[in-house]
C-alpha cells in the first residue's frame, strides 16, 4: 500500500517469519469464550452513520462535533499476515458484546468514560492459503479478531481523563484475570506502554492468557488493547490472536517484529484527526 508508516513497512518485511494474529476474536459474555454476542446499547456498531451516546446525559446541548464514518478504521488500515490472510469487516451481533470487546472491561465499561458519541467497527479474517494457517482449529476463527471504537468527548480534557482511565484497566488487567481464575503468562505479556504518535498520545498493553480449564498451557489468547487520543477524540483498539507464538512488540525499532497494535494505534490517530 502506498504511503505505509515506517512501523507498517517493517513489519511488512517480516510478515512471512512472524505468525502474527493467528486466530480471531472471541464472543462471550464472559471473553474469551466461544458463542456468539450481541453489540450493546452503546455502540453503533456497522451503522457508521448512527452515533449513540455511550452514557445517558441529562443534557439535551449538542456537542460541538462528533465522529463520523471517516474517523473510523477500514480494512485498509488492518495489517494481517499476508500469506494466508485477509481482513474482513464483520456485521453487527457477531462477537464479543461492546461493553464487553476489551477483556479486562469493569462492569460500567465505557458508559464511565463520559463520550458523547461512539461509533464502532469489527474487523475479521478471511483465510485465502489453507495449507499456510498455522492454526485451522483456531477458536477465534469466523469471529472479530479487532475490536475498534471512536469516541467523542466534550473537550480535550474529558478526552484526556478518558484514556487515562483506560489506561488503569490495562494495567490491572493481569491481576484481573488472574483474580476471575484465568492462568497469565506474565513474562510473555506486555506492560502499558507509551507509543509515539503525531498530535496527541496513546497506550497499549498485552496480555497472555489461558481460559480456566485449559489444558494445554503453551495454547495462549494474546490481548493488547491500544487507546489512543488526539484532541478531544479516542479510538480504542483491542487486538486478539491464539496459538504457541507471541504477536510481536511495542518497541518500534524491533525491524519485523512489531507488534500489529503500534500499527492499529498509528492509523487510529491518523483517522482521528480527520
């Protein structure tokens, strides 16, 4: 694709030694279990052209913009392994619930933020080389395996306190787990993290993890979710993969080994201040 970012052209180069984003995302109402979902009362989910409060407000003043369908991600924007690979957009119902697309959400999930607006798009995978994926039996396979969400808040500020709030979610998202019964891999995941982008500031963080009862320790989920925030906007980015091998990292000097959501969060603040 033309005009790739320096993170997208690396990890381009290595697509074929790396087994990034090997499966897709899970629907439950207790992630990640198999079943299918429903989106919640927050999103617009697939209808771009809707916008839903994500909190009841008591106030009828409209805010001074909102997001629309050009701050949402497309699947020009998604990079998937291209030797067996392609994105998909996925319909509305299908995956996890809304309030439910980051696995380490609280109970109140994004109606405590405080948006004005959300708009919402799941992305999937199509496989086109059978005998190259690495994991055919995968559990997340005909499932969302990118959850994205563009909020619009009052003003930079409440945008601000937003993503900060996030933020403490990702972090305590290993003892989260852990305290619901799941087995975390903590020396695979990976710490909150400041990725550089133009214009404003972002986060993200991983997470490997096993469902309780799994069998097979080396079988891992790998959830990053990336929050990203320009003016007074959000796009919130939950990647999914499963399998033996890792999806990369966040640090962006490491050639063919970054990890996918550096690209997402590079394209979300690209689409934000649009």
């Amino acid at each position: 694709m033309a005009n790739q970012s320096p993170a997208r052209r690396a990890l381009a180069a290595g697509a074929l030694a790396v087994a990034l984003l090997a499966g897709c995302g899970t629907p439950s109402s207790t992630p990640p279990d198999g079943g299918n979902g429903s989106n919640g009362p927050t999103s617009s989910s697939q209808n771009p052209s809707s916008q839903d409060p994500v909190s009841p407000s008591s106030s009828t003043t409209a805010p001074g913009r909102s997001v629309t369908a050009a701050n949402l991600l497309t699947t020009e924007d998604i990079y998937l392994d291209p030797a067996y690979q392609t994105a998909v957009e996925t319909p509305e119902g299908v995956g996890r619930p809304t309030n439910e697309s980051y696995v380490c959400l609280p109970g109140d999930g994004l109606a405590s933020l405080g948006a004005t607006a959300m708009l919402t798009r799941n992305f999937g995978y199509e496989v086109t080389d059978k005998e190259l994926d690495p994991y055919p039996k995968s559990p997340l396979k005909n499932q969302p395996i990118i959850y994205t969400q563009a909020l619009q808040f009052p003003d930079e500020a409440a945008a601000v306190a937003a993503r900060s709030r996030y933020v403490t979610w990702i972090k305590a998202c290993p003892d989260t787990l852990n305290q619901k019964g799941y087995s975390v891999d903590t020396g695979q995941s990976l710490k909150p993290t400041a990725i550089d982008i133009d214009g404003g500031q972002a986060d993200a963080g991983m997470v490997a993890y096993a469902k309780p009862g799994a069998t097979n320790a080396e079988l891992l989920y790998w959830e990053s979710a990336g929050v990203t925030q320009v003016k007074d906007r959000l796009m919130i980015t939950v990647s999914l993969s499963w399998g033996e091998d890792t999806p990369g990292t966040f640090d962006t000097t490491d050639g063919d080994f970054i990890h996918p959501q550096v690209i997402l969060i590079e394209e979300s603040a690209r689409k934000l201040a649009v």
